[in-house]
C-alpha cells in the first residue's frame, strides 16, 4: 500500500522507529499484517529527510544483489563488495536506511552459508554508514 490513506494504526511504530538513534530490526509477522506497508511508510517519512537516504527493496529470493544494485542506481550485475562500497560512501555525508521487504528466502539463505552478507553489512553498521530493516 502506497497511499498514505490508507495507512493507520501505527503511528506509535513508525515515531518509534524514526525518533530513535539509528538502529536495526527485523520485523516478523504473519501475512496480510501490514510490514509492507510499515516500510512503505517509513520510506514516504524519509523521503523527506535530508539525513537519511532510504531505499525500499523487495526480494522474494535468496539473493540481495539485484534488489541492491537496482535500489542504488547501479547495474543489476554489479558484485557485492562493489555495492558494500557505494553503500559506505553515503550520501551528502548522511547515512543510508535499507527496508528489506521478502527477506525470509535471502536469511534463510544466510543462515545455510554462515551469514556471509549479513557479516559485510555489519561493518557498515557499525560505522553508522547504514541501517537496515529486515521483513
């Protein structure tokens, strides 16, 4: 749902997430509950936010790279480490938020391999270059 209209209810969420340090989640839920949609939100709230450059990706497999390259205005083909880069650089000296929307192929995924992207990402976060929330 991209209308904010139509979007209710979650209020005391979205100022929960927004009004905190920067932080990271992962939001777990059955279907038709509205993370999508949480996300949707977030990414219209941040969209006017000077600070933050939001970007929405929607996976639905167990790979991210696409969904990245393609979120960051790169090729489809391009490597990882090559988008971990582009992600460390930030924007205008802010920081970048990533909402991973369809997530549960691409952790599953990590979890068989020993969290190998996951890792890399966590490099970022920890120069508070990049945030994530995994649905």
């Amino acid at each position: 749902m991209r209308k904010e209209g139509i979007f209710f209810g979650r209020t005391q969420l979205l100022a929960d997430v927004m009004q905190r340090e920067p932080a990271n989640y992962v939001l777990v839920g059955g279907r038709q509950l509205g993370k999508s949609s949480l996300l949707r939100a977030l990414e219209r709230r941040y969209a006017h936010d000077p600070r933050v450059t939001c970007h929405y990706l929607m996976l639905g497999d167990a790979e991210i790279s696409p969904a990245l390259a393609q979120a960051l205005g790169l090729p489809v083909d391009t490597p990882l480490p090559a988008l971990l880069d582009a992600l460390r650089q930030g924007q205008n000296g802010g920081r970048r938020l990533l909402l991973i929307d369809e997530a549960d192929l691409f952790v599953a995924a990590e979890a068989r391999q020993g969290y190998p992207t996951l890792r890399l990402f966590r490099s970022l976060i920890e120069a508070l270059k990049c945030h994530s929330i995994l649905v």
